[in-house]
C-alpha cells in the first residue's frame, strides 16, 4: 500500500467533524467493524436509553405506559417524529412498527389494489428477496400468479439496474413498482425522483425499501412524490438487533386506511375508548398494529437523537469520503489481485457500502474474520464494506485493504475452508 494513501487518511481523519462520534460506540477493541448496513454498532446513548427503561420496567410495571421519561404509550410517536428528517418526509407522514417485511406487506395491502386493467406489480431481479416473497405472497392473495403478474427488471451486469430499463418496462398495465433505494448488494443508489416521475406518468403508484440508505444518504420522499416507503432501523441507524422498522406515507394517500387495521393505530385519544369501531389515526400512526415492542423500541431513541445531532448531510458526506478512499484503493491496490469493483464509481450513484468482487470471497472473508476485521459477504463472489461515519476512520479504510492484500499476496486466505457456509 502506497504511503502516500496512509497520509491521506490520517489527514481526513484529522479534519473529521464528525470524529468524535466514534468515541460513543462500542467496538472491538482490537479489529474494524465494516459491518454496519447489516447491524450498526451499539452507541452509549442508545444503550442508556434500553436501560432506563428497563429500569422503568422493574419500578413503574403497568404506569410504564404512561408515567415513564418517554411514556411507552407515545414512544413509538416520538421515534416517528425524529425520523422525518432522515428520510424527508413532511411530520406525520412516518410511523415505526412492526419489522421491515412486515410494514411492506402492511403497506401492499393498502397500495396495491389492482383492477381489471391493471394487475402488474413491477420489481427488479436483484431485490432483497424477503421484498420479493411478500409481492408474491401479496399477489397470491387476490388470485394473481406472480409468474404472470410480477414484472422483474433484469440487470445487465448482474450488479446494477438502469433506470431507464424500469421506465422502458412500465406501462398503464402496472399498478405497483416496488424497489430499493440502495441495491443491498452491490450498493448502487437509485434516482428515486426519476423513477417516481417514470411510475406516475403511467399511472402506478411506487414504493422504496430504504433498508440500505436510511442513516447514512439523504432522502427528499415528500419532495419528490414517492408514495410509500419503508426501512429497517439496525443498520445505520444503529437501533439495535430488530428494532421496529419505519414507514411512510405521502401526504396525498393520508386518507387511505390501513389493510391489517389493529387497535395501535388508532387514534390515540380514543385508542382505550375500547370501542369496536376501528377510528384511525390522522397520520401514519394509523399503519401500526399492536402493542409495540418496547424493550427493542427503547434503544431507537438514543440512536435517531444522536443521528439528528451528526445530521444526515454530514454522515452522507464523510460516507462518500471513506467509499471514494476504499474505492481508489481497491483499484490501485487490489487490483491486481483480481478484485473487481462491484459498486458505480459515481458518488451520486452509490449508497454506503463497496461491494469488492473475488473469486475466493468466502474464503477471503473467514480470512479477514479471523483478524478481527468484520465485513460481510454475499454470495456468489461479494465482500461487502461498509464504512459507518459515525465510527468508522479513513485509517480503518487503508488497514483493511492492506489486509487483503497481503491475505491474497500470502495465499494466506487458502486455509480457509472454499465452501460457503450459514451467512449473516
Ligand atoms: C433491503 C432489505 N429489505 C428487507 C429486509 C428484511 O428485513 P426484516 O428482516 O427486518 O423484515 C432486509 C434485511 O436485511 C434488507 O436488507
């Protein structure tokens, strides 16, 4: 690895804004944790936020709900409120319930209502495939075949989708298109405004699983017109192991009613009234369903405080700065040890993560493991690193690539059993 790289990170280290954060979170001590779009590291401000109300559990028992330092009756509302700004939703147009596939399924119920004419739902191959089971499970429910009615966007290169091979697939048969902001592969970003404009002018309505870019990209969802959008809160946002997930909803379907009513979306006011009459929140409270898991809610509000703090605009900035620094790092350095690029090299076309491709992935992965540095792999041939901007270093971006260098200079990585096994 050249010096020269090693300077330049210890000096973007050092101008850092955001270097302090990094103190707040707990990391192995040894070894860099690349690991934070599957589960982001625990912050001191999120695990406060856990124990007090564990605390609040052991002394307050039933009065919890109401008498707690953040009522767990409005807990939910709260975390709704401080994760507009992260998605740029207009206030109310965000609720946090249920778990990531199930707001998707939640949100089919109610967005995708086909007619005669209109029965497609539109997708892309490389979609997370829990987002592809719930479509089709979806569309088995109203006696539709997915085999004829589930339109895939197929991928050129296997790692990318062109938007404009979404817009060329659309037409006045397609109901519903549902994507991800951030390919979970391969990392690539999406133009959200372009493909809401591509879906509208055909009459669909569309929806993004922002799992891989809430917490570390900006988004515009009131402003550019998406109708509805869901996330998970472990990754970036560091909320902790299946914290409840997020959604939102346009301010325009603001009238539309949940399909999976349950008595937590109700209007809260009335919500204990008991009546048998279903009377739905004003805003997107309304698509909760049951009592929420407070315990795993908890956390949430530590981390999404301490996200707002950061700012959005300062965690996508830094996150472009350490994803350039891996990126010419791998062309320079590993390139000629048979690693390819798997994500766009455009900063506007990438997300958080670098998918780094080769050939003995598996095996390069359980080598890096056993050092102490933890990336993630995806088969056939993907490690994926993602540097978090809240506690990762540009010094972390230059360790970890030397590590693969050496790993693959020593044939070190060859010990590794070849054979993929159980992946997180
Ligand atoms: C892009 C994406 N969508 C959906 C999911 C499924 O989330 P959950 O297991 O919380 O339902 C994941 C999980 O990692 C994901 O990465």
């Amino acid at each position: 690895m050249p010096m020269r790289y090693l300077e330049k990170a210890r000096g973007l280290d050092a101008g850092d804004d955001l270097r302090h954060y990094r103190q707040q979170f707990h990391l192995p001590a040894e070894g860099i944790y690349l690991d934070g779009n599957s589960l982001g590291a625990a912050s001191d401000q999120a695990l406060e936020c856990l124990h007090r109300v564990i605390d609040e559990w052991k002394h307050l028992l039933i009065r919890g709900w109401t008498a707690a330092r953040n009522p767990w009756f409005t807990l939910c509302e709260e975390l709704a409120a401080l994760s507009v700004p992260l998605v740029g939703a207009r206030e109310g147009n965000v609720a946090i319930a249920n778990s990531t596939t199930i707001n998707l399924h939640h949100l089919l119920t109610s967005f995708f209502a086909p007619t005669e004419d209109r029965t497609l739902i539109v997708a892309d191959t490389l979609n997370f495939p829990s987002d592809l089971y719930a479509l089709a499970g979806q569309l088995h429910l109203r006696g539709l075949l997915p085999q004829e009615h589930l339109l895939l966007v197929p991928s050129e290169d296997g790692r990318t989708i062109e938007e404009d091979a979404v817009a060329t697939i659309l037409s006045p048969r397609v109901a519903l298109v549902l994507l991800p902001s951030v390919l979970y592969r391969s990392g690539q970003l999406l133009d959200i405004p372009f493909l809401v404009e591509a879906a509208h002018r055909q009459g669909a309505l569309i929806g993004f699983d922002l799992s891989h870019s809430v917490g570390v990209v900006g988004h515009q969802l009131s402003e550019w017109g998406v109708d509805f959008a869901f996330w998970c809160n472990y990754k970036y946002v560091s909320g902790g192991p299946g914290a409840p997930a997020g959604l939102f909803v346009h301010e325009r379907h603001k009238d539309r009613l949940p399909g999976l009513p349950g008595w937590w979306g109700s209007e809260k006011s009335v919500q204990f009234a008991m009546e048998p009459t279903f009377v739905p929140a004003p805003d997107a409270g309304r698509w909760q369903v049951g009592t929420p898991p407070i315990l795993s809610a908890a956390p949430l509000l530590g981390a999404l405080k301490l996200l707002g703090d950061a700012g959005i605009d300062r965690i996508r900035s830094k996150s472009l700065s350490l994803t350039s620094l891996l990126i010419d790092l791998a062309d320079d350095v590993l390139g000629a040890c048979d690693f390819v690029v798997g994500t766009p090299r455009e900063g506007s076309r990438r997300g958080g993560h670098v998918a780094l491709e080769h050939p003995a992935a598996w095996q390069l992965t359980q080598a890096l493991l056993s050092q102490g540095i933890v990336p993630d792999f995806r088969p056939p041939n993907v490690i994926r690193l993602a540097p978090s901007p809240l506690y990762n270093t540009h010094e972390d971006i230059c360790c970890v690539v030397s590590a693969l260098e050496r790993l693959v200079r020593s044939g070190a990585y060859l010990q590794f059993d070849p054979q993929p096994r159980v992946v997180t």
